[in-house]
C-alpha cells in the first residue's frame, strides 16, 4: 500500500456513523474508498453535493459530478446537490462533524498552514479557512516531509490558515495528537520504528512509554 492510502485508510477509522464529513481535495479525497457505504456517513464539498462516494471506474466519470477540486466523484443514495449558500452556510454555521484536509505545515501548536507555497501562484485559500474554523472536528492528512523536509514543525513558516489547534495528524509514519502541551506521538504506522519518525520530524515530539502501531483493519 503506497502512503497516500495508508493514510487515506487510518483516517477513516476516526469516522463514525451518521457524521457529515468534509472531504478536501487531493490525498483526502481517496478517505470515501475505505468507508463502507453501510456506515451512513454523508461527504461533503464545499462545490455543493452532500453524499460523495468513491472515484469512478474510468470510463464511467460524470462531468457534472465532481468534488471541489474538480475530481470526478460517484453519488451515494439519498445524495443531495446543494447552492454554494447552503453548502458554506453548513461549514460556517458548525454543522460538520468533521473536515479531513491536506497539510503542508502542521506546527507543536497544532496550527495549520495548507494554502501557500512560495513562489507559486495560488488564487487564495478557497474553503479551508472555513473548514478548520467552522468543522468540529479538524484532521490533517497529509506526507510527513516533502523534497527531504519536514512537515511537522516547530513553528510554521508558511501563512496558517487559522489559528485554531487542529485534533488529529495522520501521515505515513505516525498518527499525532496536538494538545496544549504539545505534539502527542499516539501510534507508528505499520513498519515504521520510533527512530525513523523522530528522525523524519522536526518538532519536539511527547512519546508515550508504549507506542501502539497504527490500526488499519
């Protein structure tokens, strides 16, 4: 399994039945492949569906049902398609359970940077100011390190896109918890020594005397 689905694969374990949950675009997207359809969780894009399901087959992509990045989705069910109001009103007004986005910087606060790299071009921030701000519950999906660099830091250097503490990291190596006195190490992915992931991360890391490997099944 490469390490954007075994990331995509522990997320789903933190999703409970009958949650409405935000899916963001790219590594968050493949979270609907491994979840079960007879748990009754409804996805969310800010692009106005409630009731995503999993990529297509090719062949089978409908260009008028794709997800906020342009992806072309399914539709479960019961699925809805909603005005860009309503679907903001739902984010803003605190009505999802929980936003899974991608990171490029998750700090020892648990602040979030996800919308700016330099010297690139970008229109904006989109919708994750809004998902981390109004979701009640924020996990960060996302690479440990990227060109050889570390993701998760002691002080992020990019813009955050809130200042609101994010509850769950989820990378390829570790699965981190950020509280108030800092960045809870909570479980190893599958493989992976403590070693490896203290040496692949540049923040200070609080390590329980026994650390659990990360629970796929």
């Amino acid at each position: 399994m490469d390490a954007k689905h075994l990331i995509a694969r522990r997320v789903a374990r933190e999703l409970e039945p009958g949650m409405l949950v935000n899916l963001g675009i790219g590594l968050p997207s493949l979270v609907a492949t491994y979840v079960p359809a007879e748990m009754g969780i409804y996805f969310q894009a800010e692009n106005g569906v409630i009731g995503l399901g999993a990529r297509p087959p090719e062949g089978m992509e409908d260009p008028d049902l794709t997800d906020a990045g342009g992806g072309f989705v399914t539709a479960v069910p019961g699925a809805a398609s909603i005005d860009s109001a309503m679907s903001f009103g739902l984010i803003r007004g605190g009505h999802l359970d929980v936003t899974v986005l991608g990171g490029l910087q998750v700090d020892m606060k648990g602040h979030l940077a996800n919308w700016k790299v330099p010297g690139r071009m970008v229109p904006g921030m989109g919708g994750a100011m809004d998902l981390v701000s109004g979701a009640r519950q924020v996990i960060v999906a996302m690479q440990h390190a990227a060109r050889g660099s570390s993701k998760i830091v002691r002080e992020c250097t990019l813009p955050l896109t809130a200042m609101r503490r994010v509850d769950v990291v989820v990378t390829e190596l570790a699965v981190l918890h950020p509280r108030e006195d800092g960045l809870h190490l909570s479980e190893r992915a599958p493989g992976v020594s403590l070693d490896q992931i203290l040496s692949a991360t540049e923040a200070d890391l609080i390590v329980p005397e026994t650390l659990p490997e990360m629970a796929l099944g």
